[in-house]
C-alpha cells in the first residue's frame, strides 16, 4: 500500500512539472499555518482554463496562484500565493526570515475575474513601466500580477517594501 501510494504521489509531481501546473500546489507548512490562521477556510484562486491551457502550451514550469523566487535579494526562497478569502482574491507575498515569513498583501480583488494569475519576473529580465515610459531591468525576481491578455502589473521590492509598477497594457 505504501508503495503504491508513494507510486502515485511521484507520478503526480512528475505530471504536475511536465505540465508546468498543479491542481494545488504544495507550500510550506509555515506558510499553510500563516494563510490558516489569518484566512480561515481559503482556497487557491479559480483560474481560466484559457490560463492553465497558456501555461501547458509555453511549458511555464510554476502554478497561476502560486510562485517562488528570491523577491527582496537576501539569498532566500519566497513565496507569493493568490488566495480566496470569502468574497476576495488576495495575493500575498512571503519572505523567508531565517525559519519564519514576512507577509505582504500585495492586491486584493473581487473574486469573480477568473483571468488573473501570478507571473514570475526573473532577476535581470527588461520591464516596461507605462507610468514612466521607461525600460528597466528587474533588480531581483519580482511578482507579476497578470490580467490574461488585458493587463499587468510588478510587484518589486526597494526599501523594505513592495512597490506596484504598471509593466503590461
């Protein structure tokens, strides 16, 4: 039975990579804990599945709601989740602290817009900011905020905080 159950569980995360999706990802228990206590009965965000179909056709290799990457240029994971809670989709950010996490609520929106989805801005990319007409290049990884085919935004962090760019039109 233990075989058969370790069996299944690996071929579900091999499954879950080769098509760069998940049905709920895996987060780390301190961070469940954390969305638990202060989000009593959340969920991943529904996501279109003209989203999960985009992600599976350019083999994007992380979930719509959920994404990691190194946000405040310490060397460590973070994490950032879209979330329902009640009514609002929340997208949190969180950074790692040694063994504990640093939350930021990065956007809240009414739940019924099934096209927006998180986007992982690696370390280096070109950015645009409509707001300044300016190029720039991410100084650390970044977390998107993706309206499907309408809109988007960048969450950066400078200066001990998270900052919101206008990068997609």
């Amino acid at each position: 039975m233990k075989n058969m159950l370790f069996t299944l569980l690996f071929y579900l995360l091999i499954t879950s990579l080769l098509h760069g999706q998940t049905t709920s990802p895996i987060i780390p228990e301190t961070i469940k804990i954390i969305l638990d206590k202060e989000y009593p009965n959340w969920k991943f965000s529904e996501v279109s599945k003209d989203i999960y179909d985009f992600f599976e056709a350019n083999r994007i290799r992380f979930h719509p709601n959920f994404i990691s990457g190194d946000f405040n240029g310490n060397g460590e994971r973070d994490y950032a989740v879209q979330i329902t809670y009640k009514k609002d989709r929340i997208v949190i950010a969180f950074l790692q602290r040694g063994k504990n996490f640093e939350r930021h609520v990065l956007e809240t929106h009414f739940d019924y817009h099934t096209d927006i989805y998180l986007w992982l801005l690696r370390k280096g990319e070109k950015g645009y900011d409509y707001e300044t007409e300016k190029e720039f290049h991410y100084a650390h990884d970044s977390i998107g905020v993706m309206f499907f085919e309408k809109a988007g935004g960048s969450h950066v962090f400078e200066k001990g905080k998270f900052r919101r760019i206008v990068s997609s039109d």
